[in-house]
C-alpha cells in the first residue's frame, strides 16, 4: 500500500498535482529529486503514447529520434549533478534583503513560489530563442522531426547555466530557495505530458493552461539553423512563419497573452517539426555542440565590434541592418520535408536501445552514490555517460568509427570493473562486466576490419 502510495505521489508530480504542505520545505538539502523520481513513470508514458498512437494508427515517433531524446535526457540529469552547487549562487545572499517575509510553509508562500518559477520560466524561456548564445545550447530540444512525450526530455546539458541570472531577483520578493528549487522541478515536469499530438483542441484547459495545441505553435515548428554560406542566416523559430517567437509558457499561458507573445493554432497549416536546416544525424554529442560554433563563426565574421557583439545577444535571425530579431520576410518558411530515418540492421537497434537501459542504470548509481564519489570517480563515471550516450546514438548515423570507439568503451568498462565496484552489489557488477565484454567481442571484427583499411588507404 505504501509502494502504490509513493507510485502515485510521482505520477501526480508530472501533473502539477501536490499538496502545499507535502511540497514545502525549510532546506534546499530536503527538496526531492522529483525529476529523477519520476524516470519510471516517463517510461511508462512513453509506451502508452506509442501503444495509443498505435491503436490510432499513427506512428508517433521512430526509434531513432525516441533514443536520442533520452540520450539527452540522461546526460542533463548527470551533468546537472556537477553544476547544481552554483546554479542558485548569491540566492541565499539576496534573499537576506528580501522585501517580504512570508512563512515557508504557508499556503501563500506555495502559490507565490508557483507563479514566481512560471513567471521567471517564460522569460528564460524567451531570452532561449531571442538571443543567439542562449539558443546555441536551447536549440537541442528543438532539433527533433516527431512532436511526442520524448520530446521534453531532449534538453541541453548547459540549459540550466543559462538561467542564472533569472531566477535570482526572485528572492527579493520573499521566495525561498527551496520553494524555488520545488517549483523549478515541478514546472519542468509539467511540460513533459504537453510534448504530444494525441491531445486535441476538445481537451480541457486548453484555453487557459498551456496545452499541448500552444505549445505545438511555438519553436516545436521548424526552427532553422546557421548556414556557413553567408554567416548571417540564422536559427528562426519556426518555419510555419506565423509560429515564430510564440507561446513561451511553461504551466500558464497567461504570460503570452499578457506580453503579447499567444499565437492560436492554424488548422489548415500543417506544422513541420525540427530546425529549418535539419541536421542529419542522430548524435547526441553533434546535437548538444555544433550549433555553438556557427554563432561564433557568426560572430567574428562581423566588421566591427559592435556587430560581434550584437551577434552574440540579438536574436539567431539578426543579421546587420535587421531588427533585433532579424527580418522576419527573410526567414524561410519550410512546409514539408521527409524526416532523417536511417535504417540500420534490427539487431543494431536493439542493441543501441538495451546499451541505453544500462546507461540508464548507470546514471542512477552515478545519481545516488555521487556525494561518496571522488572527483576521479565524477569525472570517470561523466566521462563514461557522455561517450555511451554519444557513440549508441552515432550507430544510428553509420559513423565509420563507432565500431571501434565502441569496443574502447566496452573493454574500458570490463578493466575498470576488474579493479572497483561499480554498484556496490557482486552480482549485478559481475553482470555488467559480462555484458560489455561480450559487446566488445562484437564490435571487435569490424574494428580490425576498419583499421586495416585504413592503413591501406594511408599507404597508398
């Protein structure tokens, strides 16, 4: 009774669905990792939308782009366990100037937590797509081709960088920390279920709330990306121009229609998803970095300081002689296109999907045991993630070289395994080490095979 309780106290996190009293706390050290709580039921929400769009006859989403959504997904929640001690940094400090003092445990002090993390969140959220740096790293949720639940899991790693600064002035209103640090996590995990065709104009809260059909308008059309022929064409939000700069809100839409941000849907437009010049891969590593070297290459390709600077904090569409946010008539306006689906070998697929499940695994150790962890160890366990996440989604891609990397990986495992614990229980590491000795044995032919014709190449 007690399981099913807690089973649904998570479930009831993904819809906003707490009671103040459970949810207020005194120390940041006592606020729950909801969002790390919540992976079981992500997971079963995932499969309940494939097997409804299923019965629907709609395919919702294709293997590839599910894994490299929640190959992201594992490397945000690992990296955020490196930053969390600054992400919040000066916050204790301002709040001692706080201009109202609120009981933490009051039912006021909650909702005022509630509307400050939404108000806060709508503004990051917009300074994400109206200023080039912060795109850079905000573009990787935008870089799918399906509109699903998987969706909301693809975040940049230095998401959560980018907004210091915006949740700080919060604390000279009278909001705790930790109330914040609750209501950041809550508002984040509400916009998992919004991350979905399934969900149509009938549904309630649609008007009011920020339902999936607002959120669809936004940057979920196409975005576009740098194109290196003339520095200066870049990100949009969407290629349905009617889309662009729209619908910012987290939980509430109010926020877009107060600053004048709230487009409705078009029926009779269909929405292409994914950046204007997609990229063609799979790679969650490629995904996470490239963007950030066209808006330097943006940037020093201008004649005068100025322009660099303007670059760097003007809208991804700003060019000289352009708005703020660039021109809107210049912007292309993608109306279909077919998506990036490599085909790979089933076994390949199965095999990418299952080393992810114990890459999942492995964050969780890394997640539990990361305050007994050296610094070697972080960096060691990090390290581990960001190549497995980065090399089982290259298979997608047919990288030349992801044979090889993967044998390293695999037998990198198995000698470190040898000499350390890795769980802390015999059996499960004595399971883990056998698995990736066996992977590496796989690989291990193609990566001879490779090599050799390398050799040959560089000798001729």
């Amino acid at each position: 009774m007690i399981a099913i309780d807690e089973a649904l106290r998570r479930l009831g996190t993904l819809f906003y669905v707490v009671f103040p009293s459970s949810s207020s706390f005194r120390t940041v050290k006592e606020v729950p990792n909801y969002i790390n709580e919540a992976i079981p039921w992500f997971i079963v929400i995932v499969l309940a939308e494939e097997a409804c769009g299923r019965l629907q006859g709609r395919q919702l989403g294709r293997m590839c782009d599910n894994v490299t959504s929640l190959g992201h997904a594992t490397l945000y929640e690992s990296f955020k366990l490196l930053t969390r001690w600054w992400e919040m940094s000066g916050y204790l400090w301002l709040y001692e100037y706080r201009l109202l003092d609120l009981e933490f445990s009051s039912s006021a002090m909650w909702f005022a937590g509630f509307f400050a993390a939404d108000f806060v969140y709508y503004w990051f959220h917009r300074a994400s797509h109206e200023v080039s740096l912060i795109w850079a790293w905000h573009q990787v949720h935008h870089s799918h081709e399906d509109y699903n639940v998987t969706v909301a899991l693809r975040q940049s790693m230095f998401q959560r960088l980018f907004s210091l600064g915006f949740y700080q002035p919060m604390a000279l209103l009278g909001v705790p920390l930790p109330s914040i640090c609750v209501h950041f996590q809550l508002n984040l995990l509400a916009q998992f279920v919004i991350h979905t065709e399934l969900v149509d104009r009938s549904s309630p809260g649609v008007d009011s709330h920020h339902s999936p059909l607002h959120h669809q308008v936004l940057h979920h059309g196409t975005g576009g990306v740098f194109t290196l022929k003339n520095y200066v064409s870049l990100l949009i939000t969407g290629a349905n121009k009617y889309c662009l700069d729209k619908n910012y809100g987290g939980v509430l839409i109010i926020w877009d229609r107060i600053f004048g941000t709230f487009q409705e849907e078009k029926q009779e437009e269909e929405i292409v998803y994914g950046l204007v010049h997609q990229p063609q891969t799979s790679n969650v590593l490629w995904l996470q970095f490239f963007y950030i070297r066209n808006v330097l290459r943006k940037a020093s390709s201008m004649r005068t300081w100025r322009d660099s600077f303007r670059a760097l904090l003007c809208g991804p569409g700003w060019s000289p002689g352009t708005p703020r946010l660039g021109d809107l008539e210049a912007f292309p306006d993608v109306r279909g296109r077919a998506k990036y689906d490599p085909q790979i070998a089933l076994w390949q697929k199965g095999y990418s999907g299952a080393h992810y499940l114990v890459a999942l695994l492995l964050q969780q150790v890394f997640t539990f045991h990361f305050e007994m962890l050296s610094k070697l160890g972080v960096l060691v366990f990090f390290v581990f993630l960001l190549v497995t996440i980065g090399n089982i989604t290259a298979l997608y891609d047919e990288w030349q070289w992801a044979p090889l990397v993967e044998v390293i990986r695999c037998a990198s495992f198995v000698a470190f395994a040898n000499t350390n614990s890795i769980t802390g229980w015999t059996g499960l590491d004595t399971g883990l080490a056998t698995w990736y000795a066996v992977s590496s044995l796989v690989w291990l032919s193609p990566s001879v095979s490779l090599i050799q014709k390398t050799f040959k190449r560089k000798r001729a």
